[in-house]
C-alpha cells in the first residue's frame, strides 16, 4: 500500500472517521505548510511523552515541568477520599468535574466490558483496580466509605458493573464499604409519554 | 374564507401539523369517497357523546353500551388505593399503564401550568383535584398514603410540581400523606460522557 | 370497533400520520368545544360539494359563488395554450405556480404510476388526459406546439413517464408536437463531491 | 500551552472536526501502541515527499517508485483532450471520476472563489490555469475545443465560475474554444412538489 492510502487507514481507524473523512484529513494535510505538518508530526510521536499517567486513577494527563506521580484530581487535598467513582474512561471523568457535582476520587477503568466478553482483564484495569482498592482500604486516610460505579446505562455498562460488583465483593465485604450505582430515572428534558419502560420503572422505584 | 381554506385551517391547529400538510389532508380527503368522508365526518361530530369522561380520575374512555362512570383502572377493583398518581395528560398515563409498573390510581390533570400563567386553575383541573383528593381522603377506602407528582423533568413541569405541592400541601398535611416525585437519573441509553450536569447531579444524589 | 378507535384509525390514513400521532389528534379534539367539533365535521362532511374539478386540467378548487368550469389558471387568457404541463398531482401544480417560471398550462394526472402496476388507468387519469389532448389539439386556439412531463425524478416518475410517452404518442406525432421532461442536472445547493453518478451524468450531458 | 492540548488544537482544525471529538482522537491515539503512533507520525511527516503535484492538472497523487510528472488521468493516451474540466478541488475529481461519465481531462483549482474575494488568485490557482490553458491552446494533440466549468451551485461557486470566464475568455475567444457549464435541472430523487424555484427554473429552461 502507498503511504497517501495508509495515511487514510489510519485515519480511518480514528473514532468516528469513516473513509471519506479519512481522505478528506489527507487533503487538508496537503495544503498545510511544511512546519505545521512537522509539528503535528512531533507531537503524535511524542505524545506517549508528554503524557503522564497517575499512578492512583489512571487517569492520562500532560506531564509538567518536573514528573509527578498524581494528577490534580488525586493531589487535591480537598477531594474526599471516602469516595471512590469508578469510570469507563477519562472523558467520563472529564464531565463529571465539569459538573461541579462530585468533590470524592476517582479511578479510570479504561473502557467498557462488552458482554461474552471471557478475558474482561485484557479490556479493562480489573488488576490494577483491585490492587488500588486495597491500598485505599489499607491506608484510611480516611476510611473508604463508598464505591460508586458510574457505568453507562446500556447493555455493556450493566455488565462492566456486574463484573466490577463480582471482583470487587469479597474487599468490599470485608472492608464494609458500601457499594452504589449511579441513580436512575428521568433525565433532564424528559417528557413523561415518551418515556420508555425501563426508565419508567426506575423513575417509579426511586421516587422521592 | 372559502371552506377548503378553512378546513386546512382547523388541520394546521392539530398538534405537530403545519400549513403545508394540512393541505396535503385536504386534497388526501378529496381523494376520499363520499361514504368514508361522511363515516369521518361523524365521528368527528359524534365524538364526545361517544366518550365519558372518567368521574374520579377525568381520563376519556369510550362510552360503552350503557353509560357508566368510572373508566376501568378506577372501576378495578384490584388496584392500589393507597396510591394516587398525578400526570398531565391522557397520553403520560396510557404511557404509564403500557409499561406495567404502576398498579395504583391516577389524576389526569388536563395538562401543565406554563411558567407566569396566572390563572393555572383555567389551565387545568385543580379545583377538580382539590375536591377529588379530599373526597379519597374521607374514604378510607384504603386509606391514602401518597401522592405520586408524575410530571415532565422540563420548567413547565417543575412549575406544575411546585404549584400542585403549594395547592395540595393543607390536605396532604393534615392527612399524614405522602408526597413525591418521580425519580431522576439516568435514563436507559444515557451514556456518562454525554450527560448534562443536571442530570449527573440527579444521578449522583441518587444513587444507590 | 368503538368510535374512537375507528377514528383513531381514520386518521392513521392521513398521509404521514402514525398511530401515535392519530391519537393526539383524537386527544386534541377532545379539548375543543363543541362549535368547532361541528365545524370541523361540517366542513368534512361537504368538502366535496365545496371544490370543484377543473373540466380541463381537472385540478380541485373551492366553488365560487356560482359554479364554474375552469380553474382560474384554465379561465386564464394570458397563459399560453401552446404549452401543456403534465403534473402528478395538485400540490405539485402548486408548487410550480409558486415558483412563477411557468405561464402554460397544465393537466393533473392525480398521481404517479407504481412500476409493475397492471391497470394504470385505474390509478391515473390517463384515459381523461387523452380526451382532453384531442380536445386541445383540435381547437388550436392556438395549436398545442410542446406537452412537458413534469415527474418526479425517481424510479415511480420514470415508469409514469414511460407510460404516458407511450399513451400519447399515436396524438403527439400526428399533430406534430414535441413531448419534453424537466432538464436535469444540479439542483441548488449541490455540491460536485457528494454528487450521485447518475445526476453527474445528467449535469454532463446537459452542460450549456 | 502543553502538547496534549497543542495536539487537540490541531485536530480541532481538521475539516468537520470539533473541540470534543479532537479530544477524543488524542484519547484514542493514546490507547495506540508506540509502533502506530511512530508510523502515523512518520506518514504525516512525509507526507509530501511521498505526494506528487501533477504537473498539468494539478491533481495529488502518490508517488510510485520512480518520479513522475504526470498523474494517471493526464498521462493516459486514451482520454479525450479536447475537452478540458476545471473542478474545485481534488474530491470534486474523485467523485466524477468514480461516476464513469467523462473521459475528457481535468485541471484541479484548489478552492472556489468566495464572493468579495479581493485576491482570488492567492486562493485558487488562476495564474497555474491560465498558463495550462495557453499551452493546451498551442499544442494541439488535438485541439482544445471545450472547457467545461463544474463548480459547486451555491454562491461561491457561482462566483468561482464568473471570476474563471472573465480571466479565461481572451484566450478562449481566441481560439474559438467553448466555454460550459454543468447543466442544471432536477437531481437524483427530486419530487416537484418540494423542488425550489431555482431548480425548477433551470428544469424547464433546459427541458427535452
């Protein structure tokens, strides 16, 4: 394959880019100027570099001046460290602390468990989740009161959190630390005859 | 105004219809024979004689052979008194019904109070609802213990919520009945890095 | 069937109406007062004998005072009878009214031919369009020089097309006069990237 | 600023692409492993080495194992050169290309002309043009007899078509060669009653 057309399959391979786009990226690249293509180039190889990944939620962030070990997230000493939000990924992350709703900690899992999935371990930081989980029930500063499993509500976040409920159960009992999902029911805008079953059901049951 | 235009007239005040397919109704009918026009026609004319409205909860149902009263969720006997459900309209509680999770009583409340309505009791049926709760009160028939505000998550149906509270409050009070809202949170397909703040606030709050 | 549901029914008949939306109509009725029930049934019940049929072009138009003949663009003596324009149905008339780069006249042929369908003159006035034809290529006031088909540009368009070419075809060619479609090509907004092939052809033929 | 949000910054001007979904290619290109990103640095950064401008038309295309001036269209002794195309852009080539309806010769002019434009020639290669139209003009094998213009219909290429005839008609008069637009008309799927009135201009001007 020429390079034009494996440029355009790694575009392709960008998340939501189909090949029309992908082409349409390779043109544009054309028209840019010799310097701009030379530093987009720089960055892609050094991206992995320039990246730090917190050693507490695995959460991706750009490195500073001298290496840290903890984004601003875990860093912060003001954030509660009784709870604990575990999240598909850092876009996740990223709109919960634009919300302004949640002050606790959180772990980034790295994606999603698809159902049948029969090694969950190689998807998602099941591992590293567990080990981290122990080290927060260890360490008490202070008591780790809470797992809050903030998962998409679709097939494969109901199964990412039955996995995570399975794996997690026996620190959680022993810890007594209280397990919880994301509440569920109507969602902003929602109007009450356009409302499926499901979400019904749950608005019913969570009434208040 | 020639009768053609004012029929497209009255088409274009149906919900959802603009100018252009009322027309298209219009010439539709004009392809129609004469007896399915006068069939139509009737109907229409004979509509509300061939409906009744329900005495206790004002839901539309057909009128049956012989008049009756009650339309048959209020006429079950198996349903659950002890819980009456507001809704706006018809519609949100052919919803509900259709979902299977709800075996209590309703109020169709004839629609929602617009935000600054001055006259919310024109709008819809509180004077009704005043005398129909008071009335399931004194029953005991099972006793009352909650009533379930089932309103739209929009500000018209925040605005009915908070009128409907203020409205019902001295009954409620004195009576030791619940009140509540349906629960908020996610609803089925929400995805976490999509969500509104509002929403994830909800959620966080309730979770559980 | 109770009257309800049968007119629930009816309105799923209207052109792109959807069970649900058939109920909101019938919903919505409900809320009206009685004058306008009967007005709108009134309206139904003699929408026939408020139109006309035009005796020429047979397009639908509201019955004046007295009863006329013609449509006003056939009562019309500055339109030019040279030209005459074949259109599916009355909106699309319209439509071409509207947009004022016409001044012939037209036929209504009251829809489009589906391919594969055996008795077309069961589905379109092609047997009135052939009296009609004679009728003006005998009376020359002035003699007809060009029937335009105006179809649809699609797969039922096409086959309609055919269809009529053929019927017309023995009268066309013994009185000499031209059969034309609408030019094809871009149509506004196009844009050459996400231009179908068979538009691109059209277009390259066409070019001027 | 720091290179992750360099690196969003530009993905964020690729063509289509917003904040969030630059975002989201960052995130993604971090989950890639260290050869992917090095070869996707490495096809960026060379990019235009590996890219040929064709010396004629202008087209990009990949340069094979030895360097060549001309791009495949260009160097094809079957295409038709009398007939010269002059479209926006390298897709806009593409697409007729793939359509199978001209087998004439192209020139690329990189762009359309915006209206107001005050110097289109450092938008679009209107000096390149000229100079390819001349030595097509004097060369003969054979003679240029068409130059066909297919710029977008919308205002900006309206105005791209009327900036090019003004700069090309000396020597297109000259040498007695025709000057075309696409033809204009319906398009693929176009029903009348929802055709614009330009559209349906143009479809009865260019009836046949």
């Amino acid at each position: 394959m020429d390079s034009i057309n494996n440029l355009i399959k790694h575009f392709n391979d960008f998340p939501g880019i189909g090949p029309r786009q992908a082409k349409r990226f390779v043109y544009y690249l054309l028209t840019r100027d010799n310097a701009g293509l030379r530093e987009l180039s720089s960055l892609i190889a050094k991206l992995k570099q320039s990246v730090d990944v917190c050693e507490e939620c695995f959460r991706f962030f750009p490195r500073g001046a001298k290496k840290t070990e903890l984004c601003s997230v875990c860093a912060d000493p003001g954030r509660n460290r009784s709870l604990l939000m575990i999240v598909p990924r850092d876009t996740d992350l990223e709109t919960i602390e634009k919300s302004d709703t949640y002050r606790g900690t959180y772990f980034v899992l790295g994606g999603s468990i698809p159902i049948l999935e029969k090694n969950p371990e190689e998807r998602v930081r099941l591992e590293p989740l567990l080990t981290y989980l122990k080290k927060r029930v260890a360490a008490k500063n202070p008591e780790l009161r809470e797992v809050i499993l903030a998962m998409n509500f679709n097939p494969e976040g109901e199964n990412t959190a039955e996995t995570l409920v399975e794996i997690l159960q026996p620190v959680i009992t022993a810890a007594n630390i209280k397990i919880s999902n994301l509440g569920r029911g109507l969602s902003t805008g929602t109007e009450i005859e356009y409302t499926d079953s499901e979400t019904l059901k749950n608005a019913l049951k969570n009434r208040q």
